[in-house]
C-alpha cells in the first residue's frame, strides 16, 4: 500500500460511517494482512495481536456495519491502551490514503466465537471498506476542533505549528480531544485530561488510546519535516489536572 501522502492525509481525513458491503479485493486484503504484521508499537514490551475479521464477527450494537474490521488485542500493562492507539492510527491513515474508509468503533464488539482466537484481552475495533460517502473532508475548516492555542503551552512557531496542527487534528472518542501538549521547540510532553467522575465511566478506556493516537500523528508530521522524532517516556513530569503518557523529542541526533 502506498504511504508516500500519510502526512497529507492528516490534513483531510475523516471517519467513513457508510460502507459499500462488499468485500474488498483478496488482493487488497492481503496487503492489509502484511500491513498489520509490520505496524510499528510504541511500547515494543507490549504483546498485541491483530485480527482481520468479518461483520458476521461483530456484534455492531445499532452501529452501521461494515464489511471488514480490525480486532485488536492486547497483553494488559501500563500504557497498553496509548499503544493501542499508536498502533492502530497507523492503519487508520493508511487506509484513508489509498481510498478505504474506516472508522474506530469503541461501541460495537467482536462476537464470542472470535475471542478463543487471540489469549490476549480484546480492547477495540477498526471498521473499513470502500465508503458510501466521501472519503475525505474537502477543507480543513470541516474538522471539528478545538484552536490549538487551547491545547498547548507550547510557543507556537513558523517551525512547530504544522506538527502542533497534526495533533490537533487527531481523531478522539467522541470528539472529546481531552489531551494537552507541554514543552518546548526540542520536547513535546504528551498528556490526557483527567476525567471527572462521570466522564471516567464513559471514557477511562478511550482517553489513553486517544492518546496514542496524537502522538502518532505529531510523529508524522515531525517526521514529515525531518525532526528525527523520537518517542521518550520521562520520570516524574506533572501537571496538575492532567496525566502524563509520553515525550516526544525533536531533533534528538543534534542533542
């Protein structure tokens, strides 16, 4: 599959609720497999599998179905669900720049004749397909976010502002974009809101994999700007009302 716009879809993409019901290619389907067995993690001690299954394998819980998913699952250790997320935007961005539509689906779940198939714990599905809607958004103004300078203390630049815009382009549970950015021009500290007691009831499980799924596209974007990224977990970063996941060094060769 081609990665060469991974970047520039960032810029457009948007979640694909309406699929044609058809089955992909065998073909395509085979790239996806071989895709999914080079996905990078960004906690390599966390064992994670990956299935490609079916909408007979999903119970879809009034969500429009699709004709393939994405299962993934997951050893249980700290900082498994922001891997989670790392890993899976990955495909999510993939798919988006070579015309397959897909969506995270945190509602809908796999049926129980799938789950003898991995010993690992289920944590999410990505649906996709060809899409019954457009794929992409035709302008940036149609995503609906937050202004970045609500979601960082980051001196934004001329350098960093297309990296920062990536992240805050980022696909989030319900649109919930409870992250924040810290740092500086050599360091971007990565963190979640933390929830109220409500909002923890309904979203303890998709705060972290949003997370992952930010730094994957600043990581992109730096990337794509050639700032050598470099993802670090540091000891003892606080920030009151938030929680820290992860660093990402910029430049990290020039230290």
């Amino acid at each position: 599959m081609d990665k060469n716009e991974i970047y520039e879809t960032i810029f457009r993409r948007k979640s694909i609720r309406k699929y044609d019901q058809d089955t992909l290619d065998e073909e395509i389907l085979k790239d996806i497999q071989g895709e999914v067995m080079d996905l990078k993690p960004l906690i390599p001690g966390i064992k994670t599998e990956v299935l490609l299954i079916s909408s007979e394998d999903v119970k879809t819980r009034m969500m429009k179905k699709a004709p393939h998913y994405l299962a993934v699952f997951s050893e249980e250790k700290e900082g498994y669900l922001t891997n989670v997320g790392y890993m899976l935007q990955q495909m999510d961005l993939l798919f988006s720049a070579n015309g397959i539509g897909c969506c995270w689906q945190g509602i809908p779940t796999i049926k129980d004749h799938v789950k003898p198939r991995s010993e690992l714990k289920f944590v999410i599905l990505l649906a996709f397909g060809n899409p019954d809607e457009p794929l992409h958004r035709s302008d940036i103004s149609e995503f609906k976010r937050n202004p970045i300078e609500k979601m960082t203390d980051i001196t934004i630049t001329d350098e960093n502002r297309e990296i920062l815009e990536a992240g805050r382009l980022s696909p989030t549970a319900t649109n919930s974009q409870a992250w924040f950015l810290s740092g500086d021009d050599s360091c971007i500290d990565v963190f979640t809101t933390k929830p109220n007691f409500i909002r923890s009831l309904i979203a303890k499980k998709y705060i972290p994999i949003d997370a992952g799924i930010v730094i994957y596209q600043i990581m992109v974007a730096a990337t794509h700007f050639k700032q050598n990224p470099e993802v670090v977990f540091k000891e003892g970063i606080e920030k009151k009302g938030y929680i820290y996941c992860a660093s990402i060094n910029l430049n990290p060769d020039r230290k």
